[in-house]
C-alpha cells in the first residue's frame, strides 16, 4: 500500500468510564465482539475493561494497521499496548469507493461521519470486510504476552468508545484516512457527471448546435469543493418578550440542522446525477419522527423535553426513542414503537427460524406475541421482527420495552447475544 495513503490521528485520553457500559453504538460492540470472540483468556479481558473503565489508557494513536497506547497497571507500571489489524488492499478500496457511489446515502453518510451498518453490509457483498472478524485483532505488548493481556484489551475497550465517536477511526484502521476518501469520492463523482454520452455533447442537445455554441459559452466553473464539516450558523440574538414562545435554543438546533443537511445534499449533487438527491433512501421521515432525529443530535435538554412533548412522548418514551434512532435510524424507531402483522408466508417463515434457533442455540422456545414480536424465558427480553426482514433485541427496563442492541438476520444469534450479553447493550 502506498505511504501517500497513509495517515494517523491521535486521540487524547478520555476519561474514566466509571457508571457505564462501553460501546453504544452497533460499530462499536462489533469492535467488542471480535475482541472477545479473539481472545483465549476471559480473565484478561475482564481485567483489561477494569483498566480501561478506571482510565488507565493513555492517547490512542490510530495508524493504518495498528493503534498504540500506553496503558497504566494499579501500581502504576506503564506498557506500550499495539492492536494491529489486517488493511485493505487498494482493489478493495476501490470496491467500497464503487460501493459507496452506488447509493446516495453511503456518501452522505460518510461525509456526515458515519459507517451505518448498511453501509458495511453492502461493502461485504462487495468482498470488502470492514469490521474485524475472529483473529483479526493482533495483540503485541511490552509485557510480553503472547496473546490478549489486560493491557492490549484495556486499548481493545478504548478503541469501542471511540468508535462510538468517529466511525471512521474504522476506515483509517483499515488503511485509508478521511482526507483520501473524500477526495477519492469527489473526483469519481465529478468524472461520472462530466461523462456526457458516447460523443462528449449532453444529452438532448444536436450535435451542429453545439458545434455552433462551442466558441461562445464560456466554460463551466469547478465546483466547489465539500466542506470537512458544516459551519456554525450564527447564534440567534433574540430579545423577546414575557410570554413570547421563541425559543433562542429550539432555533439554534434547527439552524445547526439545516447547516449539516445543506452540506449533505451539497455532497449528493457533487456526487453526481447518477445518485438520487435526497435523504439518501431513507425516505420522507414523518412530523414524529424528525423529532427524534433532531433529539438524537443531542440538543440541550429543553429542546429535548419541547420534542418530546409536541410528539405525545414523555420523557422516558423519547429516551428510547433516540437509543433506537442511534442503533438504525428510522427503520428502528419503527420495531419500537409500531405493530405490525407480516404476512402469512413471512410469518410462517419467521416462526420456523425463531424455532430453529431455539433448537439449535439450547435456549427455550420464544413465545409468539403477534404483531412480529417473540418472547423469551421469564418474560423479560424479546425478539422482534422489522418489516425489512430484521431481528431486533429487546429487554425490559422499568417496565417497558428497550431497544437492547444492533438488528441481525439471524433470531438466534440475536437472541444469543441479548441473553449473554454483559451489560454493554
């Protein structure tokens, strides 16, 4: 791989994780769980999140192939901890660069700093693997073990948060930083819409008149380029009066909104007129559920609770509102908080994989619900399945449904993965 590609970025130590569970995002816990599924010794690895929960990792340093920090023992020893994973060749960059041009979606969300996972499903069809998979985190340590040590696994934990961060840590990881990516997809999605047709004259027009014009146009000037991030809009100086409902805080979230949303339809249009503008195919999202995109960009608490309220939930219903945005966006949010009936051929299909994954995975027959949804022992975690063919875990917190973890094709690894899970969904 060329050095021309190559980068690193340094994250600074974040602080202790005392109080909570690492990886809240679906990119995240899949870093978690090829470390797990790597690793020979579980002892090392509880010791190692007990290191990394107390913030004992320094800066992290994120190389193509490799992420280093030093980490602290509980006497205050000090290793140098490296994670090395496997990169991706340039063929396969070129895959997932082809990939992400297919869809409007794939590039807005990259520019917007997000891996969703559809995204990582399209590129593994593509036979590109983002993600590491079981044996491909490489530890090597100044202490010398030969396998996972605390040190290595207490990097492994600080890696997931920061995943949970930047998403694209992943790409760097993998060999390619963001600077590379997006000048990669600026200039394919500038050579597709300046392709034209077979004779290099737009479509629709003769070829003599624009023969007869060519001296006469000037020439188009270069597009502009796609800012790294959205610009601050101003902050609204609003003198209002008693009882006035402007609110200064509601406004400047939706200026913010708009800025970043400008700078996504800016990316689709550069990106070509081979992609749909758009949302990126997720669709027109409805009044109810914009609130809860808007609320999952972490607005102060007041626009949260104004949110929630102009959408008839309460405070706890919005709160799993934005977990469920954050694991899948609006097909999400749609498992949680709606109903529906597949139909006789998908349902007969559904129960014969949830009774396969019974039989296979030793875990007691889920109970149908109706309305795509299967119980588990006790009563107190579920299955459910989207409309998309999706499995979703659930679990129930204070007496309503939580959206427990990332949508999988498979009921019985779902169901596995929220029935073992060790608090980190």
């Amino acid at each position: 791989m060329s050095g021309a590609h190559e980068d690193e970025a340094t994250f600074g130590a974040l602080p202790p994780a005392r109080g909570r569970g690492f990886a809240e995002t679906w990119c995240g816990r899949a870093w978690l769980k090829a470390l797990e599924d790597t690793a020979l010794d579980g002892e090392q690895l509880k010791r190692g999140r007990a290191r990394a929960r107390a913030g004992a990792v320094g800066a992290v340093t994120v190389r193509p192939g490799r992420i280093t920090a030093v980490v602290a023992d509980r006497d205050g020893a000090a290793h140098r901890a490296d994670v090395l994973v496997q990169r991706l060749s340039d063929a396969e960059w070129e895959r997932f660069v082809g990939t992400v041009l297919e869809r409007a979606g794939h590039a807005a969300a990259l520019l917007d700093r997000d891996v969703p996972p559809h995204l990582v499903e399209d590129a593994a069809a593509a036979g590109v693997e983002l993600l590491p998979g079981v044996g491909d985190l490489e530890a090597q340590c100044a202490c010398g073990a030969w396998d996972h040590c605390p040190h290595t696994s207490a990097l492994c934990y600080q890696v997931a948060r920061l995943l949970d961060r930047d998403p694209l840590v992943l790409l760097l990881l993998r060999g390619r930083g963001e600077r590379w990516l997006l000048e990669r997809l600026t200039a394919l999605g500038a050579a597709d819409a300046g392709a034209g047709d077979a004779t290099g004259e737009p479509e629709g027009v003769r070829a003599d008149e624009a023969f007869a014009m060519g001296d006469i146009l000037p020439a188009l000037p270069s597009p502009p380029p796609v800012p790294q991030q959205a610009g601050a809009p101003p902050s609204p100086a609003v003198e209002t009066a008693a009882g006035s409902r402007v609110d200064a805080s509601a406004l400047e979230v939706l200026a913010a909104d708009a800025a970043r949303r400008a700078r996504l339809l800016l990316a689709e249009v550069l990106a070509g007129p081979s992609l749909p503008a758009g949302r990126g195919g997720d669709g027109e999202l409805t009044v109810a559920q914009d609130a809860v995109r808007l609320a999952a960009g972490a607005p102060p608490p007041s626009v949260v609770a104004r949110l929630a309220a102009g959408t008839g939930r309460d405070g706890v219903g919005m709160d799993l509102a934005v977990r469920a945005w954050r694991l899948g966006g609006a097909a999400a949010l749609e498992v949680l908080e709606e109903e529906w009936e597949p139909e006789p051929t998908a349902a007969a299909r559904a129960q014969a994989l949830v009774a396969t994954a019974a039989e296979e995975g030793g875990h007691p027959a889920l109970v149908p619900l109706g309305g795509g949804r299967w119980a588990g022992a006790g009563g107190d975690v579920q299955v459910r399945l989207g409309p998309d063919g999706r499995w979703w875990p659930y679990r129930r917190e204070d007496g309503r449904w939580a959206p427990a973890g990332p949508a999988g094709r498979d009921p019985g690894m779902v169901l596995a993965a929220l029935l073992e899970g060790d608090g980190a969904w």
